[in-house]
C-alpha cells in the first residue's frame, strides 16, 4: 500500500520516481526514468537562470528550501505550503553540493512528516524529518480586524480563553491590538498545568480601554512533544454610549382619554399601547415631564421595552411602560 507516489527531478539531472509506503513506513527510489527512458528536465542554462524562480517552484511542487551560506553545506526550511499545510522552521541537515548547485530538491509533505529528494548523486537521496526534529516550539494565531459591526466606541471589559486541559511546561499567552495602532497589549498568560480556562480583565474603575475595531493575537507555547489546543476566545465589551430608560406609569381611564383631544376612552388608550408593546417597532416619545408649560417637551425615538396592564374596572385601568431609547 503507497501513501503517495511522486515525481523528483532537476535540470539536466535524473528524473526519479519516489514512494512511500504507508504500511512498512519505508521510502525510497521506484525507478530512475533517465536510466530507463532517457528521460531528463530541459537543461538550457539561459532559460535555467532567466526563470530559476518559477523552475525551482515547479520542482518544489508542495513547498520551498532555502539555505543559508554556500559554504556551509545545509539547508533550513522556512517557507510553508498554501496547499499541503505548512512547515515551520525546521532542522538543518546535510546536503552534499545541493547548494552549490543551485538546486531546489522536491518536498511532499505527508501525514504530519516531510520528506525530501535531493537527487545529488548518481543514487539520489531520501530524507525523512520526523515530527520531534522541528525546532520551532512556538505558534502565533491572529485574528481579523473585527468592530462587531458597531462602530461606536467601545469599552473592552474582559478576554475569556478556553483551552484542552494545559500540557505541563505550555502555556498560551493572549494579546489585543487597539484601532490598528501597532501595539500589541498583553491581556495576560494561561499556564497553569491541567487548566482549561482563563478570564482575562481588561478595563477596571481605574483603566478603562476603548476601541473601535479590535485584533487578537494568541502566542502558543509547546515542548517537543505536546502544544496547547485553543478551544475558543470570547470577547465582553459594551457601547460607550449609554442607552436611556424610562418607567412610566399610565392613567388609562376614560377622564385621561378625554383630555387627549382626539375623543378617545381608556380602553383606546390601552390598545395603543399594546400594539406598540407587542409590534418592537419604533415610536416617538415626547417627554415633557420636567416642564409645567405646554407644548415643552423633548422628542425621542423608542421602543417599548416592556408593558403591564392592570385593569380596576372594565376598559380602564393603569399602565407600567418601561421604554427603551434607540441610538
């Protein structure tokens, strides 16, 4: 049984076919295609060194090695692939001439391990890196740019982590970004042993941090052998702005109808404000409460939050209105 089966070549150099076997865990050489057929990459050196970048990414096919000084013989692999997953810094190993070379051998990544044909000698070569030869313990997730599609001004109350329970010797460090400043601000480190959750205070009586859109930032710590595993991260934060009440209660008698000027009794009186209860729609309220004089009120947009009828005789009675200030 093949896990996968792929094709490695480089300029004027042999073609190799590469396998895996999944079952017995062994990989290897399938067959040379020069030995066999003759077959070999295009070899021209200007068209070699004009388009260099776009062959080697075609020999690459899932991922791509970059080395460092040509002296030093070895290579490290710092790029990922958008197909495949990714491949964070990893181990440095021997490879021969391949620098001086110029080459960029063939990468396939499979089942959480990577292996590499560098295809230098005439017998070419099959490096298998193991999970524990990575070196790079240490992931980053960002989020988006988010503002909760408000774009009020908003108080950060609290960050709340949730977490797997915590390996021992990991942690996960949380940060927040504020309206894109370039700052990252530490909310705080989650590294207790077997934990699985954190709350994180942010704005107190005495700091108080506001926003418009927000970015999180999640620093992850590992050993070589476990990582922590972020379940979720949620967000408490409320407008700046303060929303109004009002509590009102209602005279709904046919008297009170009667100096509305529109000839209406208490049982209209109440249907009015039943339909505005039940509808959650809009409605203007003018408060003239404060003032004695006539026609001196202050007009604002509502809703009806809440509403209680209490009846002391037939189509009449009181009304408890508790009224919500829309912004």
């Amino acid at each position: 049984q093949f896990g996968f089966v792929y094709i490695s070549g480089r300029m004027g150099a042999d073609i190799v076919v590469v396998y895996y076997d999944e079952t017995n865990e062994t990989f290897g050489v399938l067959v040379d295609l020069k030995e066999r057929t003759g077959a070999q990459m295009v070899s021209s050196t200007t068209w070699w060194t004009a388009t260099a970048e776009g062959v080697q990414g075609f020999i690459a096919a899932f991922a791509s090695l970059t080395g460092p000084d040509n002296e030093d013989d070895q290579v490290t692999i710092i790029k990922s692939s958008q197909v495949t997953g990714g491949v964070a810094s990893g181990t440095v190993h021997d490879s021969g001439t391949i620098l001086r070379n110029g080459i960029n051998p063939s990468l396939v990544w499979f089942d959480g391990e990577l292996f590499w044909a560098d295809d230098i000698s005439t017998a070419p070569r099959i490096v298998r890196f193991h999970k524990d030869e990575f070196t790079t313990n240490i992931g980053v997730m960002e989020s988006s740019v988010i503002d909760f599609d408000i774009t009020d001004d908003k108080v950060l109350l609290s960050l709340k982590l949730v977490t797997e329970p915590l390996p021992a010797a990991t942690q996960v460090v949380v940060k927040y970004q504020i309206d894109q400043d370039g700052t990252w601000l530490t909310a705080g480190t989650h590294s207790t042993d077997t934990a699985t959750e954190k709350e994180f205070i942010i704005s107190t009586s005495s700091t108080t941090r506001t926003f418009r859109n927000l970015q999180l930032r999640l620093e992850l710590t590992g050993t070589a052998s476990v990582t922590p595993v972020v379940s979720s991260l949620r967000v408490f934060a409320t407008v700046v702005k303060g929303l109004r009440f009002w509590n009102l209660i209602l005279d709904c008698s046919d008297e009170m109808g009667a100096l509305q000027d529109r000839a209406w009794d208490g049982e209209k009186l109440i249907d009015n404000i039943e339909t505005a209860g039940d509808s959650g729609d809009v409605v203007a309220f003018k408060d003239g409460y404060h003032s004695l004089r006539p026609n001196d009120f202050n007009a604002h947009d509502v809703i009806v939050d809440d509403y209680d009828i209490v009846m002391d005789r037939p189509g009449e009675g009181a009304a408890h209105v508790r009224l919500r200030e829309v912004i």
